[in-house]
C-alpha cells in the first residue's frame, strides 16, 4: 500500500520537486500531480506505483506500514 501522503512526504523529505521523482522513476509529472492529490491509498497501474515507490526508496527513504498510527515515511540512515 502506497498513499498519496506518503509519496509527498518522501518527495519532500529528498527535496525533490514532482519533476524530479518522474525523472527518477520513469513515470510521467502529470501522474505524479494525479497520484499525490489522492487521499489514502493511490490507485493506478500496479508497474506505476511501485516504480515511484523503488525511486523513492533508492533516493533514500523507506516507508512505515501502518501500525496503529498510520502509514509514513522516514530518511533512511
């Protein structure tokens, strides 16, 4: 599961701009806008979703599942 916070909370947390992730991930800016907008769990191809979700990670982030308080993200160390 991938939310549309989380991918704007990663993003945020590499100081990427929407451009940099499409850059990174190999996914167009526009769905990248239309992802981040979508409140819980984006929805879209399962390819597209984990491509964002393998740049983000290789860009430095790992993400939380949830576990009582919500899904997130961290700076991996």
């Amino acid at each position: 599961m991938l939310t549309g916070e989380q991918i704007r909370a990663a993003r945020a947390l590499l100081r990427w701009e929407q451009k940099d992730l499409a850059q990174a991930s190999g996914v167009s800016e526009q769905t990248i806008i239309r992802l981040e907008k979508m409140v819980g769990q984006v929805s879209g191809q399962i390819g597209t979703v984990q491509a964002i979700k393998d740049a983000l990670e290789t860009g430095g982030v790992d993400f939380i599942p949830e576990n009582g308080g919500g899904p997130g993200v961290r700076l991996r160390n």
